[in-house]
C-alpha cells in the first residue's frame, strides 16, 4: 500500500490516523508541531516520540517529497526565485520578496494552469497537475530554512489557479494558519483568482479573514474574452457582484489586479469602466505594467500612461496602486513563472 504524505494531514485527520495506530491522542499535535512548526527532515528528528513509534510512523507516513533545485537571486532587489523538483519530477517555482515590513512568499498552487490567459507564461502548457497541500505548505517550509528568514505573509499567486483545485487550498489555509503549525495569521494571506464565481461565494460564506485578489485586466466583457478565455464562463458584472458579495461577507477590502498592455486595455474609457463597476465598493487597484513574456506579444503600457490611468481612478475615489516590478531580471515577475526546466 503507498504510504500516506503526513504533512497534507490536518490535525483532526492526523489525529485519527495516530488513534487508529493505538496511540493516544496527544502525540498527533506533538508530531502536527515537528511537521509543521519545526519542519523535520525525518521520523527520528522528532525526539519526543519513542523509537518504536517512529519506526510505525515510517511505515505508514511519508514526508513530502519536495527539493531545491535552483534558486535565482535579482540583482535589482533581492528578490529571489526558488525551483522545487516534487514527485516524479515536476517542477514548480515559487518566489521570496523582501519588503521593509516583512517577508513574502508567492507560491504556486497547480503544475502548469489550464485558465489560458493569454499574457501568462504559467499556462503555455496547460495543467499538469493539482498541488497536494502538503506540496503548496512545503514551498514555505524550504524556503524559510533555506533563506533563514521569517515569513510574514502569503499570497497564493504563482502559477495555477488557486480556485481550480479549490479542496487543497483550503487545507492549506487550514494548516498553515494553526497554532501549532507556522501560524500565519489570514490577514495575511492573499489568494488570487481569475474569477471563478461560485468559488468566490463559497469562500466569503467561510467567513474567513483571508485576502481576495481578482484579475480583472479588463473592464468589459468583450475586451475580457479577448484575453482570458474564464471570460466566455462568467461576465465581468457576475465576478464583480461576487467580489462585492465577499467585501460585504467578510468586511474585507478586495484587490483588483489590472495588468496594463499597450493599447489593448489602458484607455481612458477602460478606466472609466473600471470606476463604474467599482464606485462605492470596499476596494483597491492594483496596477501591474504588464510583464514580458517571450511567447506573446504584448508590450506594457508606458510610465505616463500608467500614472496617468491611476490617476483617473484616484480622482474618481478608488484607492489604486502601481505594482513593484520585483524580479523581472530572474522571469519571477507576475505572470513570468513556467515550467521552466524540461525533465
Ligand atoms: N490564477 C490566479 C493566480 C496566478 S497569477 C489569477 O489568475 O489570479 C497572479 C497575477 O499575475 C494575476 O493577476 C495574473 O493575471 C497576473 N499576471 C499574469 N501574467 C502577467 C503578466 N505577464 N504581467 C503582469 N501580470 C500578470
């Protein structure tokens, strides 16, 4: 029988499984703690636990598989791409960035993604493959051990989308926010769609704290379709009614990406759109220049025209913001993150 990955247990199911094993019950917390809190390597790290016991452990459990494989720093800002090598050879990216108010990790939450936007190099090839929990937990662990640094918050925006494997997520969410794991508060976890409509209900009827981010880079249905195929499912007003829905759910402000391209979404009527739709909602704007992407076309709006497209938006009442480009230099900007080892 294939062994259990351990880590993709949450602490109710951990505790089952150390029952079901004629154990008492405390030691599930005590191992929950060793998995997630002080990220063993191994069984016989977890010193609290007898030999005898851990050897049973080992044969039922396995650690998840996961392993640096590469790791690029930007020379612009320190910000810093990690390569994992999971099972069978997949490979996700995930990125570190430093901001003066703590440090972040971006992580990917499918191998590949099948939404087909077409300014996004995680989805040239289609998905692969969902991320078990423990495989999108492990992208944290790694990287804290390997950078020496406390993680503050998350945002669940590499490649794939989060709401696409829905399930997973929310055991992620689950145990990265315990106590007695990393304990990362939902404030600061942000997950980010494109717009997935029941799932966005779903998770404001949760009534969690966590962040929503929607991609929306383009304010009009027809302008949508052109370059996010999610459009043709659901219209730009049933994914803003949702999003208003999970403001007034969760009293939380939601963030709406915009990625500006040359010519195709940064005129002055597109903003005008964008103030329609939002006026009078719990909200922020978050301009993203468009990144490059070697297979597509599309060239980022420039500097004035950026400024200029906030400030429409600024004047109107909404609060908008222009994305940092961190890691452009090392393909770890938004929307740059692939497969980008062949295996
Ligand atoms: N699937 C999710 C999360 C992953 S993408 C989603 O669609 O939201 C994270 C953000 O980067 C999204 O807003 C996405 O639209 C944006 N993005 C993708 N490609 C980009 C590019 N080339 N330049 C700028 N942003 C991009």
């Amino acid at each position: 029988m294939d062994k259990i990955d351990i880590k993709n247990l949450t602490l109710d199911e951990l505790e089952k499984e150390i029952t079901s094993l004629g154990e008492a019950k405390f030691r599930a917390k005590q191992i929950f703690s060793w998995l997630h809190q002080k990220n063993v390597s191994s069984f016989d790290e977890m010193t609290n636990i007898s030999k005898d016991f851990r050897e049973k452990l080992a044969n039922k459990f396995k650690l998840t598989e996961i392993e640096i494989i590469d790791k690029l720093v930007s020379n612009v800002d320190k910000t810093t791409k990690y390569l994992f090598k999971l099972e069978n050879n997949y490979i996700i990216e995930s990125v570190l960035m430093k901001y003066s108010y703590g440090n972040a990790v971006c992580i990917s939450t499918q191998v590949g993604c099948r939404m087909g936007c077409k300014f996004c190099a995680s989805t040239l090839d289609g998905l692969e493959r969902n991320l078990l929990a423990s495989e999108m937990l492990s992208q944290i662990y790694k990287i804290q051990e390997d950078s020496k640094e406390k993680i503050r918050s998350i945002v669940l925006m590499g490649s794939g989308e989060p709401f696409d494997n829905f399930e997973n997520f929310l055991k992620f969410i689950e145990i990265i926010n315990h106590k007695d794991g990393l304990n990362i508060g939902q404030r600061h976890i942000t997950v980010s769609t494109c717009g997935i409509v029941p799932k966005i209900y779903e998770l404001a009827d949760k009534k969690m704290q966590i962040n929503l981010a929607l991609s929306l880079h383009a304010p009009t249905d027809e302008d949508r379709q052109k370059i996010m195929p999610i459009a043709k499912k659901y219209t730009v007003k049933e994914i803003v009614d949702a999003c208003k829905y999970f403001a007034n759910t969760t009293k939380r402000r939601v963030t709406y990406e915009y990625a500006l391209i040359s010519g195709v979404n940064d005129r002055e009527e597109d903003a005008k759109e964008i103030i329609k739709l939002l006026k009078g909602s719990l909200c922020h704007v978050n301009l993203i220049p468009v990144n490059d992407v070697k297979e597509r076309n599309y060239i980022k709006s420039s500097k004035e025209q950026i400024k200029n497209f906030a400030n429409i938006l600024i004047n109107a009442g909404i609060e908008t913001t222009i994305r940092r480009e961190l890691g452009s230099d090392i393909n770890a900007a938004c929307g740059q993150l692939r497969k980008s080892y062949k295996y």
